[in-house]
C-alpha cells in the first residue's frame, strides 16, 4: 500500500475556503466550459485501514459558478439542476482500492434526486501542520460522469450537427480537510 504518512484515523473535516468542485463540460462542440461549485461541506472519516474510510459530501445546488450570472441562473433552472426541488448534491462513499500509488473512491453520487454509482480516480497529496495548530490533508480525485444519467437531458441540435452541451461532464476535485 502507498504510504499514506502523518493520515491519521478520525474525522477530517472538509476546508470549503481550500476546496475546489469543478465541472468541465463541452459546448457547441467546440469548445469546453468550466464551473465550480462554492459551498461544499463533508466530512472523511479515515479508518485505522484506509481502504476502510469512508467519506460523505454535501455541495449546495445555488452555489454554482461559472463565471456567468446568466448561465449560472440557467443551470439552476428545472433545465439542468432545479434547484428550487433538489438544492444539494450529494456523494457518500463506498469502496476505496488501491491503484498503484494511488486510489479508486467509488460511491453514490445524487443530483437531481436520481443516484448512481461512480468511481473517482483518488491521490493523496499529503498531510502538513497549519500555522494555527491544526492538522490538514489534502486529496486529488477525478472522474466523469454522464449528465443523462441524473436527468439532466437539456439541449439543443446545432445546425451543422451536433448539440449545444456534451453529454459528458469531468469532475475535478481538490480537497482540504481539517482533522477534527
């Protein structure tokens, strides 16, 4: 097992100010749109065997961001999140494998009220004291998923073909997490 030094078993709260939930979706074929979200919490709970953790997530649907007020009102719409009937999305973990140095998280994932399962490609980046006497850890997971399957089906053909929005949505995810 890859060395997983100074990650030490209990409860490490998810830092929202030092974590980032980004999105990467492609748009008229062409080009690719990225957004984050800015309201996540959680918790990771490391277990005396790691690949025993388990962690759970909650992201605030309003809290999107995509560096367009206009977009970012549309996806908040019944057209993509609807917000108004379903304001988080939600991840609880299940199984953690090794990967070489490296992890596969696989856990269920809830948007829109419809869950599936999905796998995220998991780095530990380390542990490190902070100036105020805590301790930290951070993570690197990545993964992709299709936004069909949550039923976010909103699109629209474009006259050359093809649509206006990818099926396919990268996740890229960078976490901090206190040790409580």
């Amino acid at each position: 097992m890859a060395k997983l030094e100074g990650l030490t078993a209990g409860t490490w709260n998810i830092d929202a100010s030092h974590t980032n939930v980004e999105f990467v979706v492609r748009h008229l074929m062409v080009s690719k749109v990225r957004g984050r979200f800015t309201d996540v919490s959680g918790t990771i709970t490391v277990a005396d065997d790691p690949l025993q953790s388990s962690v759970n997530a909650t992201i605030q649907v309003l809290s999107v961001n995509t560096g367009d007020d206009n977009r970012d009102n549309h996806l908040r719409t019944n057209d993509f999140f609807a917000a108004e009937q379903f304001p988080t999305i939600t991840f609880a973990s299940g199984v953690i494998k090794q990967d070489g140095d490296d992890y596969v998280l696989a856990g269920d994932l809830t948007i829109r009220g419809v869950t599936r399962q999905v796998e995220l490609e998991l780095e530990f980046n380390g542990v490190a004291k902070d100036p105020w006497g805590g301790t930290r850890a951070g993570f690197s997971a990545e993964g992709e998923v299709s936004r069909k399957d949550f039923g976010v089906e909103w699109n629209a053909p474009l006259e050359a073909g093809g649509v206006v929005i990818g099926d396919k949505v990268k996740l890229q995810l960078e976490i901090e997490a206190v040790k409580a």
